[in-house]
C-alpha cells in the first residue's frame, strides 16, 4: 500500500527556519518524483516543485524557485521541504505527493495527509 | 489568480448529474492531459481523474473527465451527499514551465 506519512504542525515566528519530513512507502522508489503542494487557508493548490528519489534532481515551481529547499535521504525513504526564513504568508497547509507521469502527462496520484505550518509573531 | 478557470460553486439534489468546467488554453489543457482532484472537508485532496478521462482503481463510474479543445469537464452522475466537497482541475501549462490549478469549485447536494 502507498503511504505518504507527513510530520505533526508547526508554529513558528516570522524569521525561524522549518523543515517539514514526508517518509514515502509501499511502491519502487526511484519510479515516481516526490511533491510539494502548499494549500492557503481557503484557496486552491499550487505544486511548489518536484524531487526524483533516484538522483534527488529537482525541479522547482518558478513561484517557489529560491523560497524552499526540497531534499530527501534515500536511505530512511523521507522527502523534506525546508524554509530558512519563514514569512507570515508561508502560513498554508503543505502536503507531499507523488507524481505519476512527467511533463504533459502528470498527475498527482497519493498525497500525504498534510502538515499545517502556522508563521505568526 | 488561478490559470484555469473553475466556477466557484455548482449546486443539485441528490440522485441529479452536476458537471464542472475547467476552462484554460492552447498552452495548457489544449495540449497536455488534465487530471481531477476532490477535497472533502478537513482531508487531502484525492485524484479522481487522469489523462482526462481515466478514472484511477477504486474511483466510481458515476466520476467522468472529458476534454473538447481548450476546455475540460468533470462529470458527477447520481450525486450523493458524501460527494460535497471542494474539486479542483490541474494540468502542465507548457509556456509556463509549470503545473497550474483551477481555483477549485465547491459542489453542494441541495
């Protein structure tokens, strides 16, 4: 069975650093990228970028290039979204997926939970 | 601002047919697959369709995708009460570089 299992909410203050786990199962790995999604309170999704599990090739949303950092440890199976600097609009709901397909043909197939990141002073 | 266009909301009684429309472009749904996504309240969102039409395993036939040039529709039959929920389109805009979404369109069964 496919499990995106992300990690507990956070709250944290404008300028804090943040990094956000999701331990990814029951498939052949290096098939399919691992995503971000973030979700704002009340609005719609907007995927922030993707990681290939195999070589942790990147590739970022324009919208998100240089606010995030994605990264993974192949060994324990764990995607990571990381913030340096967190704003008060980073505050959303963000949830890991995985990628079924690439380019034209994508589609966002198992989605975690999600972790409600909270950046308020 | 959302590249794809969804209405807002749609609205039917139960047993009825709703459909959702998702309007985009040469760019984006013109020439790349569209996929489907439903969010019920207080849950992830959850793939009810690919490659605009393909409904994923455990995914009812009363869910259907169709796509006509630049636009896609979603496809309800047999509305339920557990269908409320928020649905949302994607799809690869090409000039973009990029994945974009509808805005989402919230379903009530009256």
């Amino acid at each position: 069975e496919v499990q995106l299992v992300q990690s507990g909410a956070e709250v944290k203050k404008p300028g804090e650093s943040l990094r956000i786990s999701c331990k990814y199962s029951g498939y052949m790995f290096p098939s399919y990228w691992i995503g971000w999604v973030r979700q704002m309170p009340g609005r719609g999704l907007e995927l922030m970028g993707i990681i290939h599990p195999g070589d942790s090739q990147t590739r970022y949303s324009p919208s998100f290039q240089g606010q995030v950092t994605m990264s993974l440890d192949q060994s324990i199976t764990t995607a990571y979204l990381q913030w340096s600097s967190l704003k008060a609009s980073d505050t959303a709901r963000y949830y890991c997926v995985r990628q079924y397909g690439y380019g034209g043909n994508f589609c966002l197939d198992y989605w975690g939970q999600g972790t409600l990141v909270t950046v308020s002073s | 601002q959302p590249v794809l266009t969804q209405p807002p909301s749609v609205s039917a009684v139960p047993g009825q047919k709703v459909t959702i429309s998702c309007s985009g472009s040469s760019s984006n749904i013109g020439n790349n697959y569209v996929s489907w996504y439903q969010q019920l309240p207080g849950t992830a969102p959850k793939l009810l369709i690919y490659d605009d039409n393909k409904r994923p395993s455990g995914i009812p036939d009363r869910f259907s995708g169709s796509k006509s040039g630049t636009s896609a529709t979603l496809g309800i039959t047999g509305l339920q009460t557990g269908d409320e929920a928020d649905y949302y389109c994607g799809t690869l805009d090409s000039s973009l570089s990029d994945a974009v979404f509808g805005g989402g369109t919230k379903v009530t069964v009256l």
